[in-house]
C-alpha cells in the first residue's frame, strides 16, 4: 500500500512533468481544515488558480469566504447553485448554449457538490498529510496518453470520461474523478486558460486516490511497451534512486517498433 508521498515521487520519475502533481482534498468542518497545512487565503482566489499554484510547490487553503470564482464555488460545493444555474438561463445568456434547454441539461448531468463543503486544501501531493480526494496531474498531451496507458492497464476502459470544454478544473477535473472515481480529462476552459494562463499545449488529468496505485502500476509495467531507450533510462534512475526497481527494463524494444519488424 503505496503512501501520498511514495505516489507523488513514482508519478514524477515516471511521467516528464513540468508541474508537480497536485493533491485535492475537500473538508467539512473548522476542526478537519485545521489538521492540514497550507496557507491560508485572506483574499478571493479561483479554484483552477489556486491550482496553477499548488502545481507551482505552494500549499493553499480556502474556504466558502475566499473561493473567488461563483461557478468554482458551485461546483465544488462552496455555495448553492442559483435558479439560473439550474433552469439553463445562465448558460445561454452567456453565449455556451444554444439553448436554456441544452444549458439546463448539462446543469443536470455535470456532478456538483451538495453545498457543505468548509474547505478546500490544495497543495503539491507530497506534501499532504493523508491521502487526498482526487490527484491532479497538468502534462503535455504525450504524458496524459501514458496516464490513460496506465489506467487501460490496470481497470480497462475508463467509463467516467465527461468533457464539455467548461468548468474544466472544477468540475471536469476534480469533481467529476471524486464522483465518478473513474479517470477524467479535462482540455481546461477559456475562463481558467484566461486567469491561470495555462499553455496552450496543456491538459489536465484528475485521478481519484482510489485508482491511484493501480494507475502507478499500469504505469510502470507498460514503460518496457511504450517507452523509448532514452526515457528508460532517466526511469531506471529514478526508480534505483528510490531504492524501488520492481521491473526489469527491457532496452532497444517497444510494441510499435517491435510489431513493424515482425511485420
């Protein structure tokens, strides 16, 4: 049974991140937020950008009185959702929907919190306490493929994907894993491309901790598959490291240059 920490170094070695995995946690009452550390928000900040800054080392917390971002707050149970969230109007009176019938449609169908939700605690995986909710990994589209590869390994398909280039931290990327406790990918959104200026070439992936370690496995028992000699190297370093080289890595093979010769 792997710990956050022992998670949070294999998906570093084992993935090329520029960021650091985040970890997710939401709490629900005064008492549970104090167990945590992390800094404490005097002013409104948006979810995704407090986000953009765990993925960055910094350790944040907020509350229903700092989450600076209304459709954030919705969806991760910060506040109630309003009559014109739900009927549609919302929705297309800002241009997303057709309609306030397709808008009230996905205002049905995207998971949202019941609003009870004291805290959030968000902050580089490694430095949290006990395991959080969801695992947020922002990569390249190459390393957001080996997640999936991972994932495929272990579970199979993942049936939980819900992608609607909307509230793509919140909801796509946190709530949907946490409900779902199925991988999902998220594209991001124009409104956390525009205040967190993610790069373009960006995705992000949430993991529910419950698929965590199958997920690490997928991982590491398809590098001999996937992985280039170059990458298989710098992996077999960092695992050494660690003291944690549970495979033997195969140079100078993988299933697509291996299949074209067969071939």
């Amino acid at each position: 049974m792997m710990n956050v920490r022992e998670i949070a170094e294999r998906l570093e070695i084992l993935l090329e991140l520029e960021r650091k995995p985040v970890g997710v946690k939401l709490v629900y009452n005064e008492k549970e937020y104090r167990q945590y550390k992390g800094r404490e928000l005097i002013r409104p900040l948006s979810y995704c950008v407090a986000v953009k800054s765990a993925s960055c080392g910094h350790g944040i917390k907020m509350t229903r009185k700092t989450g600076g971002c209304f459709g954030g707050n919705r969806a991760l149970g910060l506040s109630e959702c309003n009559s014109e969230f739900k009927d549609g109007t919302g929705g297309h009176r800002l241009g997303l929907y057709a309609s306030p019938e397709i808008a009230a449609g996905v205002a049905r169908s995207v998971p949202i919190c019941t609003p009870d939700t004291y805290g959030i605690i968000i902050k580089p995986l490694w430095e949290f306490e006990r395991k959080p909710d969801v695992i947020l990994v922002v990569s390249n589209t190459r390393e957001a493929m080996r997640i999936l590869q991972g994932y495929t390994y272990s579970c199979g398909l993942s049936k939980g994907f819900n992608l609607s280039g909307n509230q793509a931290v919140c909801v796509e990327a946190t709530v949907t894993p946490m409900f779902t406790k199925e991988l999902n990918i998220s594209m991001f959104c124009s409104g956390t491309r525009d205040k967190a200026c993610w790069k373009d070439s960006e995705v992000i992936t949430g993991i529910p901790i419950e698929k965590a370690e199958k997920i690490m496995r997928g991982l590491l028992e398809t590098v001999n598959a996937i992985e280039l000699d170059e990458r298989k190297r710098e992996i077999e370093k960092g695992l050494k490291a660690l003291g944690d080289l549970e495979i033997e890595i195969d140079y100078g093979k993988t299933y697509f240059k291996t299949w074209k010769k067969e071939t």
